[in-house]
C-alpha cells in the first residue's frame, strides 16, 4: 500500500541520479506515508494524502520564520543609488570606473583589489 501511495506524488526528476531517487523514496516518502496513516487514524479525518504533504509542508515552513528576525532583516540601510549619464566622445577613450563604487572598494578591499572588481562603465554618475 506504501508503494501506491507514494506514487501519485512522487517528487522525483528524470535527471537525478537512481541512488538518490532510492535515499529519497525511502527517507522521505515512506516516513510520509507512515505520518500520513497514524495521521489517519489517530484523527479520524478521510485527507488524502496531497493535502497532508501540502499541511505538513506549510506548517514546517511557518514553523522555522522568526518574525522578529524578519522585520530586522527588512530594515537594511539604503544603498548608493548610482544616476548614470552618457559621455560625449569615443566610448574606448572615456570608459573609465564608477566614482562612488570605486572609493567604496578602495576604503574596503585596497586600491589594487578596487582596480579589478569595480566596474568600468562609459557612463558616469
């Protein structure tokens, strides 16, 4: 019967390799299954076994989110907004490193490290 059961809501894909479809189908979908009829019977409801993964699967997403440590990762302090305008003349001779960006790097990697990571770009701020 684990076997019928499991198979109307296989999460497995045609690309990944048999031995992990194997740990999957037997960690997770028979632990599934298991749950699902103690569920059953110690509730006494008639939910198939679509709506229990898809219960089980709500309540352990809502059960890790801390909503203080989400209103504080909300609050990030606001970055440099970069206003970019086009410079006349050849693109070649005028590609030169966004000024903000540069100094940023410079105060916190180094100008050698701020040379190659900051992005050249023929337009400025």
């Amino acid at each position: 019967m684990s076997d019928k059961m499991t198979s109307y809501s296989s999460p497995f894909r045609k690309t990944v390799k048999w031995y992990k479809k194997l740990a999957i189908e037997l960690i997770l979908n028979t632990a599934l299954v298991n749950a699902w009829i103690m569920y059953k019977e110690n509730k006494n409801t008639n939910q198939g076994i679509v709506q229990f993964r898809r219960q089980l699967v709500e309540y352990l997403v809502d059960s890790g989110v801390d909503k203080e440590n989400c209103e504080q990762q909300q609050e990030r302090p606001k970055r440099m907004k970069h206003e970019l305008l086009k410079r006349e003349g050849p693109v070649a001779k005028l590609r030169r490193f966004c000024v903000g960006c540069y100094k940023e790097n410079v105060k916190n990697h180094g100008s050698k490290v701020a040379r190659n990571k900051t992005k050249k770009s023929s337009y400025i701020l």
